[in-house]
C-alpha cells in the first residue's frame, strides 16, 4: 500500500501542486509565495503519513488542496503582522473554495505571467516559472539550464526578493502588455515539456504528465483571445508533435530508443494531426520564430515513412535556419547529427568537433555520445569508446545512462573472427 500512496503522492506533485501553488499565491498575494509553497510541500508530507493508514481519499487533489489552504491560514495565524488580512483570507478561501475536481483553472496562467514580469532577468523568469508552476526541484532546474544548482537556488532567492519589493502582482496582464512577457512564457513552456520529453534526472526518461501540463497551458494560452497568436500554434505544434512519439522512445524495459529503433507504428497520430494543425494556424503570421522552424524539423519526422526516407538534407536546412533566429551549440549539435544522417559519419563529426570545446556543453552528455556513435558507425571503436566514457561522467537519467554503457559495450566487444 505505501509503494502505490508514495507513486499516488509523487504524480499529484507533478500534476497539482504547481496549481495548488498558483490558487493559493493570488489569494495570498505575490509576497507570501514561498508560504504557499511551503503549505503544498506540508499537506503532500501530510499525504505520505496519513494515507497510507488511512486510505486514498475519494478525492485526493481536493483532499491535498483543502489542507493546503489550512496550512496556510494556520501559518499565517503565526505572524501577527498579517492579522489584520486573515480575516479577509478566511472569508474568501470559504466562500470560494473549489469543488475538489474544479480546482483548476486561469490561476497558474496568471502566476507565469507574474513570474515572467519584464523586470526580472529572463533567466530568472524561466527558473521561477518551473520551480513555482512546475513544480520542480533546484536540481531539475539547474539540469535544463545546463548550470550548476546553487546558480539556481541563488536566481531564485532573487527573483522572490524582487518581486515582493516591487510588489508584483499575480495576474493575467491586460491585453496591451502581454506582448512584453509572452516569449518568456512560452521559453517557460519549452522547457517544461523538453524536461518531461527527456528527463535530465530519476529512474525515467519520459515523463508524459510534464509534457501534457506543458500542452494543457499552451492550449490554454491559444485558446485566449490576447494570446491566440502565431507563436504559440508554432510551439504547440511542436510539443503535439514531439509527444506523439512518446509511446516508441523506451522499450518494454524503459530503455531509450534511438529513433531509427523506435516502432513508428506506435507513435500517436491523433497527437500528429492535432501538431499539423496548429502548424497550419502558425503560418498565418508574418513572424517566422524558433518555434515555427524546430516545429517543422519534428513534422519531416513525423511525416516519413522511415529514417532512411527522411528529408535529412531538409532537415540540416532548417538547422541552418534556426541557428540565425536561435543560435547556440546545442542547435550546432542536433546540426551536426543531422548533418552526419545526410552526408555520413565524417561529415557529422567534423561540425562536432568544432564545437567540442564550448563551455556551454561542458555537462551536456549528448555532445561526447554524438561523437562516440559516429565514431562507432566510422569503425573507429577505440575512439568511440573514449567518448562514451566521458559521457558517462556527465549528469544522466538511468535510462540514457544504461544506453551508454550498452553502447560502451559495443565498442568493447571483441570483433568476429
């Protein structure tokens, strides 16, 4: 019973607790967010002692939320400074405390955008947004951000002691200033749903819920009228498109699949054709994003029958395109890769190399994998060998970890005679 209430407990804080953040945060107000969180973190806590005893409640995401919200009255009834509200709190939290299966809703919309208030480094909006909305612990943020994970607790400190001395509201902007925090939003989502679609830590490299949250925001921020813009289709399209292939990416066993091992049979094409049409509505603006350009690589993909028909060729063009709108080494990378799929290992290798020695990909274990698999397809198992050892020093989920040593296997393994 505790295995199947601690899985129960660890799926709600993925799902909920950001939600449960958000309800709690704009009934508190901006300043008091980390005791929203705090209160969440005690009733998930509260959960892991009393459920396995007691039983699942009939409604567990309204069980947690209601002791959520007392926590918080309770904590607040501590600090003498805030009683002057707490009436005012009671009387709200009770006359509009939801249905326990209507707890959702606009308000974890309205926290990213407060978190994604043009006054805090862009880098700090993203890191707030997916601490706070996501639910994500420092360690997970500083492994999307490829940075260390005191970087990251200290981004965080500030962007809270930013926000309560400009007293920064929680709330969806008006029409005519969306504009200024939208991009951030959305580099909030991206993140969000890479992080689910492979996982940078645990014992998975999927996490389905993460990647349908991201698409539930995306879909609602499309579904909004101020923010129903091209931009946001480009990114749905992309996130609706790379999830179709979720089902494929692990074996049976929850190893990783390379994508000319994945079954396409298995890839969702209900999820394909929801991708292609939002692609269909990006196009109706005159701005060309990163969003439009990765979401067309992912439909070449998703529209070939195999790897060996793909438009690589295409493909290695719309890298090109991305590096003008969105240059970085990791786009570099996934070039190169794809560059190697038209041309050959060689080729492949040589874009790699140039890029071997950036600081930015010092922890990105994918660059040292790229090389050790084209050196492997090139027949150089020595070489390729060295560069899986030095990806297996680098951070890892278990299952991208088992790849690599199977494929450090392969290398190792005594050639026929």
């Amino acid at each position: 019973m505790t295995s199947g209430v601690d899985a129960l407990v660890e799926h709600l804080f993925r799902h909920s607790a950001g939600q449960m953040v958000a309800r709690l945060a704009r009934w508190l107000g901006a300043a008091r967010l980390d005791l929203a969180e705090e209160a969440v973190q005690d009733a998930l806590v509260r959960a892991l002692s009393i459920w396995p005893f007691s039983g699942v409640p009939a409604e567990p995401r309204g069980w947690l939320f209601q002791v959520a919200r007392n926590r918080a009255l309770d904590l607040l009834r501590r600090e003498a400074i805030l009683r002057g509200k707490l009436g005012e709190i009671e009387s709200a939290t009770a006359e509009t405390l939801p249905a326990p299966t209507s707890i959702l809703g606009d308000d974890e919309l309205a926290m990213m955008f407060m978190c994604c208030h043009p006054t805090l480094p862009p880098t700090a909006r993203v890191a707030l947004t997916l601490k706070t909305v996501g639910g994500f612990s420092v360690d997970e943020i500083a492994a999307a951000f490829l940075a260390e994970p005191e970087a990251i607790a200290q981004r965080l400190v500030r962007a809270k002691r930013q926000i309560r001395e400009q007293a920064i509201s929680i709330e969806i902007p008006p029409e005519g200033e969306i504009g200024a925090r939208l991009d951030s939003v959305l580099d909030v989502l991206y993140l969000l749903f890479n992080e689910g679609y492979s996982a940078h830590g645990g014992l998975n490299l999927t996490r389905a819920e993460l990647c349908g949250e991201a698409i539930r925001l995306g879909e609602i921020l499309g579904g909004n009228s101020a923010t129903d813009l091209p931009a946001v289709h480009a990114l749905l399209a992309l996130m609706l498109l790379q999830a179709s292939r979720l089902p494929a990416r692990v074996d049976e066993t929850g190893d990783l699949l390379l994508l000319a091992e994945q079954d396409r049979g298995a890839w969702d094409r209900a999820l394909i054709a929801r991708g292609l049409g939002h692609l269909e509505r990006a196009a109706s603006g005159d701005r060309i994003t990163a969003y439009h350009v990765e979401a067309a690589i992912a439909a070449t993909h998703a529209v070939a029958d195999d790897e060996a028909s793909t438009d690589w060729a295409g493909i290695v063009r719309h890298y090109d395109d991305l590096l003008e709108l969105k240059p970085s080494p990791v786009v570099e990378l996934n070039r190169a890769i794809a560059l190697a799929r038209a041309e050959g290992p060689a080729a492949g290798i040589e874009a790699l190399e140039r890029i071997e020695g950036d600081p930015v990909l010092a922890r990105y274990y994918l660059l040292p994998a790229a090389l050790g698999r084209l050196w492997l397809e090139a027949g150089e198992l020595e070489r390729a060998a060295r560069y899986y050892e030095e990806a297996l020093t680098r951070p890892t989920s278990a299952p991208e970890r088992r790849f690599l040593e199977r494929q450090l296997a392969r290398c190792r393994r005594p050639a026929p005679r």
